[in-house]
C-alpha cells in the first residue's frame, strides 16, 4: 500500500511543476537553423563516463553531466557513482560538469536557506577538484521545481533542467528546460529516435537525461546499446551535439 503522505506530496510536485510552466521564469530564445541535441546525465554513475562519454566523444559530441557531490564514490546496490577523478577525467575530456545540488535534496522541500548552503557546498566540493570546475547549469533533484527557490538557482546558473517532456523552441523558461528521460524500458529509449527526426523537420533543442547505462539497467537507466543507437542517429540526421552550456553560447550568439 503507497504511503499516502508520499502520494500526496508525488501530486504537490506534480501540481508545482505544472505551475511553473504557466508562469515561467528567465527566458532563453531558442532560435536555431541546426537542431540541437543535449545528452546529459544526472548523479552520476560511473557507467555514463566508463560508456557514455565515449560514445558522445566517437560521435563528435560531448555531454553534461550534473553532479551531486555529496554522492561522489558512493558504491548503491545497483550502480556506482562516480568519485573525483571521475569529475576531473570529464572536464579533461571536454565535457561539461553541472550543479545537481550537493547532497540531492528535494527543492521543495528545502528552506531558501538550505538551498543557499547546499549549493555553495557543491560548489566548493567541485572547485576543490579542480579550480576551473564552476558549475554554470543545474539540474532538479527529482526533477522536482520549485517557485521558492528559482531566483537564487537564477543568480547562480544559467539554466535550470527539469524534466517536463518536450522539445525546447522559440521563447524558453532557462529556469526550468524541458526533457525527456533516457529510462526502462528500453523500447522507450530507441523509439525516441522519433523526437530526434522532430527536431530535425522543425530545428530547435532536444535535451536528454540519463543515468546509469549498463547491459542490467536500474530502472532509471538504458543499456548503452540504446544509447549508442540514439547518439549516432543524432549525428546521423546532422543534429548537432552539444553541452548545455555550448548550446546556451550557440542561442545567444543568434538572437
Ligand atoms: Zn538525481
């Protein structure tokens, strides 16, 4: 039986979600002639660098990858996540790392004040890899948003993922990106070749999020057959493939 405490609170976020795309915050003009293609990971387990970050990379492209610091090494039951070194190999590789909170706590239910700590611990965490490691997007733990604490994720990044399904065009909330997840079952992660042909009629930014990629996903995660298949057919149907970041540059450089 759910926990009704639990159901009530999975619909709050579900409700608040719903609200911010009603009352957006910081716009981005998404204009392109190219179609742009974002792969992006959240956590991060070490199979999206050990198999991820090489399939980007033979394909020309490079990901981001947003990190959880508080998490950095943990061994879990069904996937490991990747510690310091495995932040620093990304940045050396041309990837991108992002903010995904330092201890993956919930926006909605954080104090403003929680937030502020939280996201500054990440950062330091992240600086004390490296120095050029400055986090310049972020993502929402649970893909759970929050109005309360928008202006201060504003003040830090540039941009904001959740992971509200659709393909990012013409005027877009920066603060809250939409997204499709890369998850079980896989089905589901090979027949979204069909957004890519989308996004290919009608130019605009296609963002992808994953985690683990293994031959025995958790259900949050693909195989990297799946994923392979995805990229390829991207780059294939002349998308180009981009970090957030060198997406955002690539938007304000046309508009
Ligand atoms: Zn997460």
């Amino acid at each position: 039986m759910p926990d009704p405490i639990q159901v009530i609170d999975n619909l709050a976020g579900r409700v608040t979600n719903r609200l911010l795309t009603r009352f957006p915050g910081p716009m981005v003009e998404v204009r392109t002639d190219t179609p742009i293609v974002s792969f992006t990971f959240d956590d991060v387990p070490d199979t999206a660098l050990s198999k991820g970050a090489g399939i980007l990379e033979a394909h020309g492209g490079r990901g981001t990858f947003y990190i959880a610091a508080g998490m950095l090494g943990r061994e879990e039951e069904a996937r490991n996540l990747i510690d310091a070194a495995g932040c620093a190999e990304l940045v050396a590789r041309g990837h991108e790392i992002g903010c995904h909170t330092h201890s993956h706590i919930n926006l909605r239910h954080a104090s403003r004040r929680q937030l502020y700590n939280d996201l500054s611990h990440n950062a330091d965490a992240l600086a004390a890899i490296s120095p050029n490691l400055q986090p310049r997007n972020f993502a929402f733990p649970y893909n759970s948003g929050s109005f309360r604490q928008r202006a201060e994720l504003a003040r830090r990044y540039r941009s904001s993922r959740g992971g509200l399904p659709g393909i990012n065009r013409g005027m877009t909330d920066r603060s809250f990106l939409r997204s499709y997840a890369l998850q079980q079952p896989d089905e589901s992660v090979v027949g979204m070749r069909g957004l890519i042909d989308e996004v290919v009629s009608n130019p605009g930014w296609l963002i992808f999020f994953g985690h683990d990629l293994s031959p025995n996903p958790t259900p949050y995660g693909c195989t990297p057959e799946s994923f392979e298949g995805l990229v390829r057919h991207a780059r294939e149907r002349g998308c180009a493939l981009l970090t957030v970041n060198q997406a955002l540059d690539h938007f304000e450089a046309t508009t």
